[in-house]
C-alpha cells in the first residue's frame, strides 16, 4: 500500500492563500502598470452604425479606446475544440471587435485602457454607440420550431443521434412507461475570481498572467489568433481563483488583453467586472429534456429515449453532453439519445463544472424516480435491479465501477431504510428522502503528458509540469505522487507549476487533470529514481556498486538492496560523491491510442435528506451523503473536499441557480452575485463524503479516475427525489423554487 | 404631517473643504503602516489597497457589495472594501488579511482553515478569514447555526462552507485560550 | 464611476447647507447605496459630503418613553443595543435579518431608508426606467419581474422597496426626523415612503439637501410579542421575496392589539391596515388570520411570474400571527 499517495496531507499552499500573499492573475504587480476595461453590446442582434470615442479619449487618464474600427483584425480564428486536446482552444468561433456585427448581449464591443481602474471603468461607460437593432431569439421558446438535430457537437465528438436497438417499438411493448419533459436554467459558472489577463511584451515576447484552467491552452490559443509564433509566448498562472469552466476554454480577453498591451505599448491589466461574467466566458444553456422509461413489472428497464433540445450562438454547434452517461449508466437493450439545436443570439454555451451529467442525470434520474413509484419499487432496489455489469454501449466491462458499494454505504449514511415508513412530520416542516445514481465519464487526453523531475544534491526534489492550481490542490497531490516515486519524504518534494516553460500539459477540464498530471509526474519521478539507481549500481564508490538495479529499492529517503536494507545511500551522497549538483528525467505518458479494452467512468451516489415548509414552500436540504468510487485518491482531503463542493453545487443548481434571459432585450437579466444565487454559508448544510475504493488498472498509471464533477452529477435529483418524498410533488423544472410548492 | 422647526445642531458654518475630483493626497494607515496615495477621491478602499498599497490580499470578486471578498476592518470591523471610499479612511486603522499574522506565526483563524481544508482556489479566503475573526470578536461564534448565519456574507464558490465553520469554532476556542493566557 | 469632489462635514447645518446649495451634490454616510450606484452609473453626483462625522449616532430614549435613534448609527449597532433589542425586537430582527453582517456595520439607519430599489433594469443603468430616468418607460412591467412588487404599484413602475428595517418601521408607526435649511422636520413613516404613482422617481418627500437625522419610534407596549418573518429563496443574505412585520396581543381568544406590515411585495414598506382591521376584536386564530390576509391582498395586482407572491404574503401573514398567538389560541 502506498505510504504518501492518499494520505490526508494539508495543502501546500495554505499559507500563501490565508496570508494573502498568493498572487492571482490580476494581482500582479509591474512597472507602468495600465487597466483595462471591457464594454459590451447594449443589444443582442444587429449591427453598430456609429461609434463615437471621442468622450472616453477626453476623459482623464485614458491612454487608448478600442472598437472594432482600430482593434487589429486576428490571424485566425482556430474552431472550437475542448482544451483537454491540448491545442488552441477558443471558447467560441467568433472574435469581438472585428466588424460592426452583433451577435450577442454583452459582445465587447470597445476596450478602454487608462493609467487607473476607475478611469478606466469610467471611461468605458463613455463610449457611445449607435446601434441598428434587430430582434434577438434568444430562449427554447423562441427556437422550438426551428431547431436541427446536427451531425455532431462538443468540437465534433459526440454525435447528434445516437441509438441502440428499436427504442419506439421496445416503448409500445412496455408493460410500464414514464414520459417527463424538464426545464432547466441557464447557469454562470461565477468564480470568485472574474477572468483576468495581465498582459506584457518585452523584446517582442509577450508575457500572460492569465486566470486558466490550463496555461498551454491560452498560449496555443493567443498564439493562434494573434499569429504569433508559440515560442514567443509565456503564460504565467500560479493561482486560479476558482473555475468551474468558465477558464476552460480560452475566451477573447486574454488575447485582447495582449492586444491592448501591444497597443499602448505598457502592461495591461484585463480583469472582467462581475456583470461582464455573464457575457464573457460562456454559460449552462438552457435546456429542455424529454425522458421516455419502458420497463416490465419487475422494474427492469426495456426501452431509454433522451432527447435534449437548447439554443447555441449563431455560430456554434455547442450543447453540454447531457445524454452520454445516461446511454451507458443502465443496462437497457433499447436506447436513442438525440441533441437538438436552434440558433440563438447568446454566447457559445460552454463546460460548467460537471457538464452535461449534472443536467442530464437531473432529468434521467427524476424519471426514474417516478417510475419506481410507479412500479411500487424503492428507488434504490430499481437502480439495482438495472446495474449495468457491463457497459451497455460498448458490451465491455469497465474498467472500474464500485456503484453497488456506493449504493450501499450511501443509504447506510443517510438512514435510507426510513424512507419507507414515508415522510416525517417536524413542526411545519416535512421532510423527506431521496436518492440518485452519480456518473461521469473518466475520459483522458488524447495526446502525450509531460513532467519533469529533479533532485538536488542535497536531497530535495521539485516536479515540474504546466498545470495550473483552481482549487484542486493540484501542487499537494502532485508533490506526494513525486515523493511517494522517488521514496523521499514529501516535506522534500515541492511541485512547481502555472507556467508554459515548463513540460507542456492539456488542460486539467473534466475531471481528468489528477490522473493525467500524476501519470506525467509519477513517470518522470519513477524515470529519475531508476536513472539514479543506475547510476549508483555503476558507481565504484556506491555502495551499491554492482548490485543487480531490480534488487534495488527505496528505505527510508535512500536507495537500498531490497534484502539488505542497511545497504545503500541517499540520492545526496550519490550526486555530492559525483559533483552533480542535480539530476533530473523529463518523461511523457502517452495515453494509449486505438480501441480501448475498457468502458471507463465514475461512479457514486447521493442520498439528500430535505425539508419543506407545508405551507410556505420553502425547501431546506437538511443533510447530503455522497458515496463515489473515484479509483485512486490522491489526497484524501483535498478530494473530499472538491467532492463536497461539487454536492453543494448540485444543491445551488436544485434550488437556487439560475440564469433569467429578458427575452425583449436579449440580455440576462440578473447578472450579479446579488441577483443570480449561488449558496451561501447558511445554505449548506452537514455534507458526508464517503469514499468507495475501487482498483483501476486501466484509466492511467495510477488507476487514478478524477473528483472534479463526479460530486455534481445526480445531486439535483437526489434533491428532487427527497422534494416529492417529502410534499408529494414532482418538480420538473431547476431550480426548484417556492413557487413550485405552495 | 410635518413640523417646522428652528435648526438647533451644529455650529460650523463655513463650507467644508472640497477635495478632488483630481487626486488628491490620503493618508492611509493599513496594518500599522501610514501609506500616503495621490489618489482621486471617488477609488475605493479596495483599489487603494490593491494598487496603491500593493496588498492584493484583498480581492475584487464583484465590486458590488454582493461577495465579501473585499472583507477588511475599519477600526476593528468588518467592512466591504469595495463600498467604502478610501478618501473616508483617513485616521482610521485599516486591516487587512496581510496584518493578520504575527509575523512568521499564522493566527490561530488561519491555521485553523488550513487544519480543516476551509478552502480550495483560496480567493474568497482573505475576505473569510478577516470576517471569521471578527465573528468571533462580535460573539457570533456560538455554534454551527450562528455561523452560518453570522458567515452568510462570505461567499465561497467552492463551497468549502461546512469547513469554514469547522475551522472557526476551533479558532474560536485558540483565541479563547490565547486571550486567557494574555489576561492571566 | 464619474469623478467626485469630496468633503467632510463637521456639523449637521453645515452640511445641510452645502448639500441644499448644489443639486449635483449628495450625502455619503456608509455608503452601501451611494458608491455601489455612483459606481454603476445610476448616480451622477458630482461632490459628495461625508457625514460620518456628525454626532448622531445616539441610541436614546425620549420623553414620552419613546425610542430616537440616530440616523447615522448603523445598523449592526442599533441591533444590537439592549434597550432596542428589549424594547423593539422586531426592529433588532429585521435589522438582523437584512444584507451581511459586513454591509450591517457599514450602513446607516438613514441611508437604510433611503436605499434604492434593487429592480435590475433600474440598477443596470440603461434600461428604460421612469425611477432612474422619468418618462423613459418602466422595463420591468413585461420584463423579468419575478421579485417585484404586487401592491402599490402603478404602471409607471413595479419595483419593491427592498427596506427590511422600513417594514418594522412602519409597523410601529415610526417618524422620520430631519433637517433642511430652514429648520426640523417630522415626517410620519406612512407618508415618508411614497408610492410611485405617476412619479416613481420621487420616493420620498424629502427637498434636496434634507438630512435624515433620527427615527423615533414611539413607545409600543404591544411590541415586545414581534416578528419579523422574512421569505427569501437563499437561506440568508438576500432581499425578501416576503416579509412580514407582525406585533399581536390577544386577551381571552381575541385580539385586542395588531400591528401588521409588510416588504417584498409592495413598493413602498405597506402598512397593512385593512387586515388590521380586520383582525382586531377577531377570533385569535389562523382561519381569522387567513380572512384578514386575503382581504389586504385582494388589491395585488400581479404579473404572471410574481402571483405567487399573493399567495405566499397571505400564508406568510397567517404564519407570523400564528406563532406570536399564545399556545392554547383563542381558547
């Protein structure tokens, strides 16, 4: 068993972030610093006629105003690809201020640069515009009768039409059947921290302190748009103040904060303003779900159709992938998920922390809530009774699962055998159970991973790698991954990331950020240790000297024979011995390419446990066990903790989340943390993380499967499910308001 | 209904003295420091910490009074740097989460958020911080339901609330125990 | 923002001065409303008068067994002030209940009342908006208005009065003292919020340059069985979808005292007096309580997305009185 992988260490960079001395993207500080601020379209569809900057150029301290009559035209605009590809990775196929254009609310449509952040957010106010108005679609209603199912979506990798079997004629057959249809609100993603570039060039380099999920994808991305060779681009992240997607893709500001900066020829700070969130880096679409359920009486399940349908920009083919794990989370010979789309003037929807799954399992998992009552089965037994072995898509078995042991410990948590006895009363409060299945894929990159280790000679070691550090805990894990390989206590190793001279990485999106990272980083520190060994064994001065490498192994921060224990020496005396000052292994983890042998995804569960007000409606979710088999952990306090705030991210999206178009003027109607609701302290409540241990052998080198989203995928129906078992009402719409139950 | 009364309060009738709206010098005493900023009246405390003190331990997640993030003291209590106007600081002791540490030694409120992983991205946790450790000055630090209420203006998009309020009830009992041992 | 001038004042007729003699200047007292607005482009001032200086942030009691508080102590300190939390829990609770505990420490009791609506297309700065922008239309009347108000509204505008402290206020028929130049005023707090009408950009009847000094609340024996029960989606730090401000006393099964008021759902804090009405000399109880309810509410004129507020008022109001009848009822 692994002595540093999975133990509970604090995080590395709690002092930095409690002292406030962690520097984020728009707290970096550099001669001659300049603010930039963005305005965006007061209309959603048309054109502008006029622009007049002179009042913005008049006012105090401003240095330069952008509009798409002087912002220099990009180099190219790359489609739009997820990031965890590993290349450019715009959020959408359009680029701002390039022609008169308007394709949504809120397009930037002028940048303002000055010499202070209020002149600048002044001065942005002033530049005035002359629209030529056309009417906006902008909601499902608008786009109901004229929507397309596309070939494909999400960069071109999930098919528009997927199916197996005959699904019409296995619902006509059914001896049960449920149809439900269900609205869900758009949602922001709303990180603390609004998206920010500082900017610089120097010598004809540009330098990028950018808030990202991955610093490679932003210097693949400006590089692209501003035909700048790769080379000549740094980006710098060493802390990220939250992403949840919205720093997934690569959105305009950070290339037009490198715009301004060449412009005014002076370091620009771009920092979106809360409201600007809303329009900047994409959203949760709004969505409509039609869930159809055959089964027989025993409750197994015969027939499965999904159909999604939610508006995308002008621009893009773009739904979150609501229906994938849904095909492949039951066994059931009869399936057909179809995505439709129709037009709309919004943004590009984009990833939101677990995108897709935590939409899509809301509405599969409620149905199948419904048809457990229906059938008079508990909602657990029903899910058991529909364990997929094997993945249903694919006929293959997984390559980990561990969901019946999440059922179980679950519903052992939560005290799920008292939900039979139906709900309690307590004062005006009724309270209720509920429970869902969790799923999201364990997808990987597609393309190799690099890492680089060292070792000093006096005993220290530092991993190195690209990724960047959103509030995983990134740099803890990965220092015990380093530790754990090269067998020296963790204390020793420090991980250095958030920069793109280092080994290049994809960006850490869906989940996939600590398996891929560690496999980088495990392969180079497992690359170092045998170098080492290595040498030593063909070191005269080694104890070692001579001995067969495979009976070396690692004691107590030393290298030893494995059956003489007394026998060996540090890395230290090693390299001293050597007059090396370091030694270091840079190495890769290719993912394996082809058809893989394995159906991977994550599983779990969740039990809510919720009271509503009988008369008021008000609904207060009392307690929420999650139970998840994330394969490898490797820190189990930093995953229970991503896990936790993944949970109380579905209880936002049940109950409070949502994003209100005003469909005349085109224009979210509530963009700011006042008015879009996010939890609060007093929201959440006693949140049990349980974790299931499952071996992966197949994910990645370390079997590690991810804990990102996994925490979101099914906590809205878990919510829901407990609602109905509380009132008696079914709720088919998110969020989940008073309105709903009075 | 109104009444029409003498004005009876007051002395002063000079004008007061207007200043700005260029920049004007202020006087800001944060963290023991005095900070003189040639600065216009209408920036925030926020801005002024942030870039003119370069204290970015402070943060601008909405600059709306709607976050928290910006959480300093004024004399002792927690205010919303970003609605407060710098100008309207001066003679009054400004804090910040960078004045929190006894040098090298954390409080015993940071400490305990790192104990209990209070945290993930880390940029709600200055405003958190300097609003947990004047809760508990407040006397709002009783139990997990004041708590939550009493930390509602603190929003943490990672939602590492249960952690949050595990860690205060234990600095809490710290700054108990710290106080006795000053007053014994 | 735009640029401001700026300065501090050091006594009331001082700064009652300056500001009555330049339109385009305004008092800063904390400064929740004024910079959040300044900054957001709803306010244009152009010189602002600080005054936290002035001495009047007193907690007293007057005379005739009254309360005055000073319109520039904050609300964390007024709630917190033994003899209001004995004596007007229900002005403690709803101050409790409003924003975060960080805004309540900055915030004035004057500049509480005079806080803006929080109606999204007056806050954004652009929309038509006959508050912000008299004659430019109301967005809000076919917009997004789930949050909006039902009662008092006119169709020039909808937006509620976002007051927590107000509600109470009203309840226990408070007066708002100030000063102009010329000299004091009183005004009673029914006729200090003022409904939109034809003239929602006027919200109060005060001149330009009127200070709030104090709020007096009178003494009100009755006031010690309060509550102020607040409805809101988030659990806290959010303004009320419906709140009820409620004081009740009942001898022998029947009320003989009701004072009833209530927020998020009108555009003004809104007396409920055709309930109280009702209800006094009334059978202490919910099916009596739920008549006077219905009756207050029967003039809501709501949109489709904020109907449920009529209903939810009702229950809201029936929940309030409930829980201050004493146990056993009209028994």
């Amino acid at each position: 068993m692994s002595a540093v992988i999975g133990q509970p260490l604090p995080r590395i960079d709690g002092r930095p972030k409690t002292t406030g001395a962690a520097r984020y993207s728009a707290d970096i500080p550099l001669p001659g610093l300049t603010y930039a601020v963005l305005a965006g379209s007061r209309i959603a569809a048309g054109r502008i006629t006029r622009v007049n900057a002179a009042p913005a150029l008049a006012a105090t301290g401003v240095i330069a105003v952008l509009t798409h009559e002087n912002l220099p035209r990009i180099a190219a605009q790359p489609p739009v690809l997820p990031s965890l590809l590993g290349g450019p990775s715009p959020g959408e196929t359009f680029f701002p201020m390039q022609d008169a254009t308007i394709h949504y609310g809120g397009q930037h449509v002028a940048l303002v640069v000055a010499d202070t952040y209020e002149r600048a957010l002044h001065a942005a106010g002033l530049v005035e515009f002359t629209y030529e108005e056309e009417p906006a679609v902008t909601v499902i209603d608008q786009i109901r009768d004229r929507t397309e199912v596309p070939d494909s979506l999400f960069g071109g990798f999930v098919p528009g039409h997927s199916s197996r079997g005959d699904v019409e004629a296995a619902l006509d057959r059914a001896e049960v059947r449920v149809d439900a249809t269900y609205h869900l609100a758009a949602n922001h993603q709303n990180p603390l921290e609004t998206s920010a570039t500082t900017a610089h060039w120097e010598g004809g380099r540009l330098f990028l302190h950018d808030a990202t999920q991955g610093p490679n994808a932003t210097q693949h991305t400006v590089a692209a748009l501003l035909g700048v060779p790769h080379a000549d681009i740094r980006v710098i992240s060493h802390y990220v103040g939250g992403s949840f997607g919205a720093k997934a893709s690569i959105w305009h500001h950070s290339t037009l904060a490198a715009m301004a900066a060449r412009h005014v020829g002076r370091p620009v700070r771009l920092a979106l303003t809360r409201e600007q969130m809303f329009t900047s880096c994409g959203h949760r679409e709004e969505q409509e779900h039609s869930v159809s359920l055959g089964a027989d009486r025993q409750g197994r399940l015969t027939a499965l159709r999904h159909h999604k349908l939610s508006p995308t920009s002008q621009h893009d083919d773009w739904a979150e992938t609501s229906l994938e794990v849904g095909a492949q989370l039951y066994a059931c010979d009869a399936y057909e998920g179809v995505y439709r789309l129709g037009r709309a003037h919004t943004m590009t929807p984009t990833f939101m922390r677990c995108p897709g799954e935590a939409s899509g399992l809301f509405a599969l998992e409620s149905t199948l809530d419904q048809l457990a009552g229906e059938l008079g089965l508990d909602p657990l037994e029903l899910r058991l009774r529909n364990h997929a072995d094997t993945d249903p898509v694919t006929e293959k078995p997984w390559s980990s699962k561990g969901l019946k042991e999440c059922y179980r410990r679950g519903a052992e948590l939560i005290g799920w055998h008292r939900r039979a006895a139906g709900p309690v009363a307590d004062g005006d409060w009724l309270v209720g159970l509920g429970m869902a299945s969790a799923a999201y894929p364990a997808a990987g990159p597609v393309n190799p991973q690099r890492a680089r280790v060292r070792v000093y000679a006096d005993g220290s070691a530092v991993a190195q790698a690209a990724a960047s550090e959103f509030g995983t805990g990134v740099g803890t894990a990965m220092a015990q991954v380093a530790a754990e390989a090269l067998g020296l206590p963790v204390e020793r190793v420090r991980f250095e990331a958030g920069d793109t001279d280092l080994p290049n990485l994809a960006s850490a999106v869906g989940s996939t950020g600590a398996g891929m990272i560690s496999a980088a980083v495990h392969r180079a520190a497992v690359a170092l240790r045998d170098q080492l060994i290595a040498q030593a064994v063909a070191d005269p001065g080694s104890p070692l000297h001579g001995a067969d490498p495979g009976r070396v192994g690692l004691s107590g921060g030393r290298m030893v024979l494995r059956d003489r224990r007394d026998t060996g020496e540090s890395y230290a005396e090693l390299l001293l011995r050597a007059h090396q000052p370091d030694a270091e292994a840079t190495r890769s983890w290719a993912p394996p390419q082809g058809e893989p042998t394995h159906a991977m995804m994550t599983f779990g569960a969740h039990f809510a446990e919720v009271a509503v007000d009988r008369d008021l409606g008000l609904v207060r979710v009392r307690r929420l066990v999650g139970a998840f088999a994330p394969g490898r952990v490797l820190n189990a306090r930093t995953a229970k903790s991503q896990l936790m705030g993944g949970m109380l991210w579905g209880m936002g999206q049940a109950l409070l989340e949502q994003s209100v178009m005003d469909r005349r003027a085109g224009r979210w109607a509530n963009p700011s943390l006042g008015d879009y609701l996010v939890p609060v302290n007093a929201d959440a409540p006693q949140v049990d993380v349980e974790l299931v241990e499952v071996t992966d052998d197949v994910v990645n080198p370390l079997g590690v499967k991810g804990v990102g989203e996994i925490g979101q995928a099914g906590t809205a129906a878990a919510i829901a499910a407990a609602v109905h078992h509380a009132t008696g009402r079914r709720v088919r719409n998110l969020p989940i308001v008073v309105e709903d139950l009075l | 209904m109104t009444t029409q009364k003498p004005v009876t309060r007051g002395t002063d009738t000079d004008p007061p003295l207007l200043r700005g709206p260029g920049p004007v010098t202020v006087a800001l005493k944060v963290n023991g420091t005095t900070h003189h900023l040639d600065i216009e009246p209408r920036v925030s405390l926020l801005s002024a910490l942030r870039d003119g003190c370069d204290l970015t331990g402070s943060k601008r997640g909405c600059d709306q009074g709607t976050c928290g993030a910006c959480t300093v003291w004024v004399e002792g209590r927690r205010v919303l740097g970003c609605l407060t106007l710098a100008i309207t600081c001066e003679g009054h002791e400004v804090t910040t989460v960078e004045g929190l540490a006894d040098g090298d030694a954390l409080h015993p409120m940071q400490q305990r958020f790192i104990d209990a992983d209070a945290f993930q991205c880390g940029y709600c946790t200055p405003g958190q911080l300097m609003s947990a450790v004047a809760l508990v000055r407040e006397g709002r630090a009783s139990d997990e339901a004041e708590i939550k209420e009493w930390m509602s203006g603190n929003l943490c998009r990672c939602a590492a609330y249960p952690h949050i309020r595990t860690a205060i009830l234990a600095a809490r009992d710290d700054m108990a125990a710290h106080d006795r041992e000053h007053d014994a | 923002m735009r640029p401001i001038g700026y300065a501090r004042a050091t006594a009331v007729s001082q700064a009652v001065k300056a500001v009555s003699g330049d339109r385009d200047s305004t008092y800063l007292a904390g400064g929740t409303t004024q910079v959040d607005l300044l900054r957001q482009g709803v306010f244009g001032h152009a010189t602002l008068i600080d005054i936290n200086a002035l001495p009047l942030t007193g907690i007293d009691r007057t005379d005739d067994g009254g309360t005055r508080i000073g319109a520039l102590a904050r609300m964390s300190d007024v709630a917190a002030d033994p003899a209001v939390r004995d004596h007007l829990p229900l002005v403690a609770e709803s101050l409790e209940l409003s924003a975060s505990a960080q805004l309540r420490h900055m915030a004035s009791i004057g500049g509480n009342l005079l806080q803006r609506v929080r109606c999204g297309y007056y806050r954004d700065g652009a929309s038509p908006c006959n508050k912000r922008a008299p004659g430019s239309g109301c967005a809000a009347l076919t917009g997004v208005n789930r949050n909006h108000a039902v009662l008092g509204v006119s169709d020039r505008c909808i937006a509620v009065h976002p007051s927590d402290l107000a509600v109470a206020l009203t309840a226990l028929d408070a007066r708002v003292l100030t000063a102009t130049t010329t000299g004091e005023r009183a005004h009673h707090i029914d006729d200090f919020f003022l409904e939109p009408g034809d003239t929602p950009e006027r919200e109060h009847p005060l001149e330009h340059g009127e200070l709030i000094t104090a709020v007096e609340i009178p003494d009100t024996p009755t006031a010690r069985n309060s509550r102020y029960l607040k409805l809101r989606d988030r659990q806290s730090y959010e303004f009320a979808l419906v709140s009820v401000a409620a004081t009740l006393r009942v001898e022998h099964g029947l009320v003989t005292g009701v004072r009833l008021a209530l927020g998020g759902v009108a555009t003004k804090p809104w007396r409920a007096r055709q309930a109280e009405g009702m209800l006094l000399g009334g059978t202490a109880d919910a099916q009596t309580y739920a008549v006077a309810a219905r009756a207050e509410m029967a003039a809501a004129r709501p949109t489709p997305a904020n109907a449920f507020k009529v209903e939810l008022a009702q229950r809201a109001i029936v929940r309030a009185l409930t829980s201050l009848t004493p146990a056993g009822g009209a028994a």
